[in-house]
C-alpha cells in the first residue's frame, strides 16, 4: 500500500487510512479527495509544504502565517476546505471566520467545507464532530462549533474566532481578500487594508487565535505586502512559493511546464510577476524594462533645443500619501534627456515655493501640470501669480495606457538617464515596478513628457517672476 494509492481496501486499511488523516493534514487532504473523487490527488511538493505550514498553526507553533503561491495551486482546497474540517474534526468546538474578496467565493468556499464535513468519510475519520445546521455562509457542528464566511469588508458583527481558552479552537483565514482586476486601484486595495485592523482583525476571541493570508501577490502594496511590511505591527511568518525556482524549475510541472510558464511570461510579465512569482514587479521590468534605458553623462550632455518639466502633484506631506514629482528633461534631435529628478511629499504652500524654485532653476520652454484635483489649484494659482509657461494636462486613457504609448521610445533607445543622479536608481526601480508598485509618482511625470514632447509641441518663452 502506498499513501497515494486510491482508498478502496478492505476494512482494516481503511481504518489505518482514517488514523493516518486524523494525525496528518497532507494526508488527509490526499485522502479525503481520493474518496470525494475518485480518483487520486496530483500530489507535489508544495502542498505537503503548506499543510506543515498549517499543522504549525493548529499547534500552536505559529500565530500569524501569509502563504504567497500562485492561483489554482490548490490553495483554497488546503486552506480552506481542508484545514477547517480537518481542526474540525479535532476540536468540534472551534470557531472559524473566513473571508474572500466576495461573500459569493467566501460563502462557496464554506458550503464545500460543509459539505466535506458532511461526507460518508469524514465520519470514518472524525466521527465526533457532526453539522449541526447548514447554511452556506453561517454553520455549526453539534459541539457549538462555527464557520462563518464573509466578503471582504463586509460586516462580522456579532461572530468571532477562536475560544477563551488555551490551545487550538479555531482561527481567521483570508484567502485572497483582493480581486485580481481590482488590484491597480489603490482606493479598491487601501479598502482591504483598512479594513484589516479595523474590522477583521478585531473579531479574534482570544489574543492567541490565528490568522492566516493565503493569496497571490497583486501589487506591492496588497494585503500581503502591508503586513510584511510592518504595516498591522504583528509578526508574520511567511511561506513564498513562486512558480519558477531558482534553477529555472517549474513548481508544479504537471499544473505548469517551465515552457508553458515562461510562455505566460512573455505574454504579461507585469501580471505573472506578482501572481505567479509572488514578486510583484518582474526582473528586468515588466511595462517599463530595465535594459531599454539609454544612459549620457551629464558632464558631456548635449545642447538642447527645448526643456521641459513635468509635474505630478499631490499636496499632503504624511507618509501614507503620494509624493510630488517633477521631472525636467531636454529634448534633442536624438532623443529626450532627462536632467533632473525632484520629489518630496509637500504641503500646498511649499509646493507651489518648489515649482517656481526649480522653474528659475532650469528655466522650461513649458511646465506641464496634471489637470487634475490635487494639480488645478496650483494650475489656477501660477497663472495668477507668475508668468511660468504654464500647459494643463488631461489624461483621455488610464495610467497603463499612458505608459504603453511611450514605451516605444525608451524601447528605440531615445530616452536617455544621467549617469550618477542620485535619485535615478529609485526611478528606474520604480517604472520596473509599475503598474503594481506602490508609488507611480515618476511613471505619471515621465509618460506626460514624452508624450507632450513626442507630439512636436510648440515651443514657449519663458519669464520668470510675478504677474
């Protein structure tokens, strides 16, 4: 008999399999689907890893575990559907909160859990613990047991997780709290965030019941990436499973070959660098790559027939906000220069100081300027006070857009970075992370360059000094 041999044997070995589940989650989640089934699970290595992940949890070895692998890697069905039956069956009493980016796949997910639970061989393997109601989003064991499931900021009123007591007795599992086509909007992902410590994390029974994050990366700043980064104030483990190892493996070759992988890829680097690779910004960049940059030596730089500067503004100095950039570039019949690198986060005030500071400066042909919220007063206040060139930009397409309409320039070899700047390191890391990094600050200035410079826009006289 092998462990991944289908359940069919006699009595006795079905009585030893039943034992081996109860002492062993990634034996139980091999077993429990072979009976479901019918057929045996595609065992790999990944998933003995997460259940050890896991069994740390239900023993008290952990307290808070993010698990980054990629999607349909049988994530859900480990965590979700697997371990909570499987605690379950353990401790028939535990209570469990689970959340999903929809109450629809969070309530999914409980009914299989349920419906698990309710199996002809669950009750071989823990014939204690019994449903004792059945409704998808909210149900219980006999043992006053509970799993209730949620969507992501949805209300937890009056349902918490774990018991008073010592040891093991349920926990709070999130399993992909963002929505993959939501995870470039920054208000969609801080809502999450948000409503981490405010709502969910609040709903533990006791201070020692678990929390666990299962998901694929999406930005730098997902869910993952705020705890990682310190932002909840606990410590996290953090088990990272990418697709594509360091020896150029794939994880799961029958799931994905590394052609097939590399392939996905090529088609959407950007995409399968956070969900796949749990990076969420590719090697060698994904819109804006690396190796595209061309480079001069500002000590050498050519004469310039026009200078420009491009602003993006946002008028709040306090860390969580964005900051305002301003890029100055010089423009030649080879190619655009950039010449300087300005960003600070800034009240509207020293902002407004800063613009004209740096106008003086470099004295531009135009200054460009988001017409947008954070930019029209400051548009509408230069203009009054100052004879700066002075051009309001609007935006007609989104920010991906934007980027992928002057790519081909820096891809051509005509934009060029000056050597030894010292804010240019951060830049150029910050247009490979776009669109999933957690400021686009310099990726907003730059695409409203290049693309007021690539439209042969007229030239303008600068004076600087009051109206």
């Amino acid at each position: 008999m092998t462990t991944n041999a289908l359940p069919i044997g006699t009595d006795t070995e079905r009585a030893v399999w039943a034992s081996m589940a109860r002492n062993s989650l990634h034996f139980y989640t091999k077993y429990t689907f072979a009976r479901r089934k019918g057929y045996k699970w595609k065992d790999n290595w990944h998933h003995k890893v997460i259940c050890d992940a896991l069994e740390d949890v239900f023993y008290g070895r952990c307290k808070r575990l993010i698990i980054n692998v990629p999607p349909r890697y049988s994530k859900t069905e480990i965590a979700v559907l697997n371990f909570i039956s499987w605690s379950l069956g353990k401790v028939p009493d535990s209570e469990f909160i689970h959340v999903s980016y929809s109450s629809t796949l969070a309530e999914n997910n409980s009914a299989n859990t349920q419906g698990q639970v309710s199996h002809d061989c669950y009750a071989e393997i823990f014939p204690d613990t019994k449903l004792a109601s059945s409704a998808k989003a909210h149900w219980k064991t006999t043992a006053g047991g509970v799993v209730y499931a949620t969507g992501a900021g949805g209300t937890i009123t009056g349902f918490g997780a774990g018991k008073l007591r010592d040891g093991f007795a349920g926990a709070i599992i999130i399993d992909d709290p963002h929505k993959a086509s939501e995870a470039s909007s920054d208000t969609a992902r801080q809502s999450v965030i948000d409503w981490y410590p405010t709502t969910l994390a609040s709903r533990t029974n006791n201070p020692d019941t678990p929390i666990i994050v299962i998901m694929q990366r999406l930005h730098e700043e997902d869910l993952s990436g705020w705890l990682i980064g310190g932002g909840s104030g606990e410590e996290w483990r953090v088990l990272n499973i990418p697709a594509i190892n360091d020896k150029d493996e794939a994880l799961w070759p029958w799931k994905h070959s590394i052609e097939t992988l590399r392939q996905m890829e090529r088609s959407s680097p950007y995409v399968f660098a956070g969900q796949y690779m749990q990076r969420p910004a590719p090697l060698g960049g994904g819109i804006f790559k690396t190796a595209w940059w061309s480079w001069y030596n500002p000590a050498a730089a050519p004469k310039f027939k026009r200078i420009i500067q491009s602003w993006d503004t946002a008028f709040k100095n306090k860390e969580a906000n964005d900051y305002s950039v301003c890029t100055t570039w010089g423009e030649t019949d080879l190619g655009y220069y950039l010449i300087d690198i300005w960003k600070d986060k800034l009240e509207f005030p020293d902002l407004k100081r800063m613009v004209v500071s740096l106008a003086t400066k470099y004295k531009p042909n135009a200054l460009l300027v988001e017409d947008k919220a954070s930019g029209q007063s400051l548009i509408q206040d230069l203009r009054r006070e100052t004879r700066l060139p002075i051009i309001a930009c609007g935006k007609t397409t989104d920010k991906v857009a934007c980027a992928n309409l002057v790519t081909p320039l820096i891809e051509a070899g005509r934009v060029f970075l000056p050597e030894g700047h010292a804010e240019v390191a951060g830049y150029v890391h910050s247009h490979s992370q776009f669109p999933n990094g957690a400021h686009d600050d310099d990726v907003d200035s730059t695409t409203q360059a290049l693309t007021y410079m690539s439209r042969n826009q007229p030239m303008a006289r600068i004076k600087i000094g009051g109206a």
